[in-house]
C-alpha cells in the first residue's frame, strides 16, 4: 500500500461520521474539502457589500451567519468519530487498487 492509501482509510475528517463531503478532485492530494458537523454553528458576522454599508439605517448593514468549520479531507482532530460505512468504502477500494496494480504488474511481466 503506499502513502495515500493508508492516508484513506486513517483517522481524517474525510472518514469522520461528522464530516459532509463539499467537493472531491482526484487530481489533488487533500481528500477534497468539506464541513465538520461536530458542534453547531459559530454565529460570525459576515462580509456585507458595499452598497449596505451606505444606507442610513446602519443596523441593516449588520449581517449575522451561522457556519460551520470547512476543512480539507485530510485535516483531523481530536473529535474524530469513524464513520464505518466510508471506512469500509475507503477499504474496499484501496483493495481493488491493490488488485489492479498487481493485475497491471502481471501483464508487464508477460510482455
């Protein structure tokens, strides 16, 4: 097994029960990213155009979001909870990877 494989089936936010997956790229090596649902929300105040800050009430200008902590898929912590249906799913694959290199080895044996 190499490197990243072990990576996917270890203790990360990508394999934690509390984490929901935003978006995924094979092509990069950070198990993609998404939002920790541990706790509930952090009340932050959020970025407000331009255009609000020039109105007379400024109490409208004032705009409060919930949001949750995003991380990257290989992120972790000390919260992690597995997930054992994305574990089994993670294992399953690096197996069928395993398979496939093994496979692909045979063939360039025999040429």
């Amino acid at each position: 097994m190499d490197y990243l494989s072990d990576l996917k089936i270890g203790k990360l936010c990508l394999n934690c029960r509390f984490w929901q997956e935003l978006s995924y790229d094979p092509e990069r090596y950070d198990g993609g990213t998404g939002l920790c649902r541990r706790r509930a929300p952090s009340i932050v105040k959020a970025m407000v155009p331009q255009y609000a800050l020039q109105l007379e009430d400024k109490d409208e200008a004032e705009n409060f979001d919930g949001v949750f902590p995003q991380t990257i898929g290989f992120d972790w912590c000390g919260d992690y909870r597995p997930d054992k249906e994305k574990i089994a799913d993670a294992k399953k694959a690096v197996i069928e990877e395993i398979i496939e290199q093994a496979k692909n080895s045979e063939v360039q044996k025999e040429s």
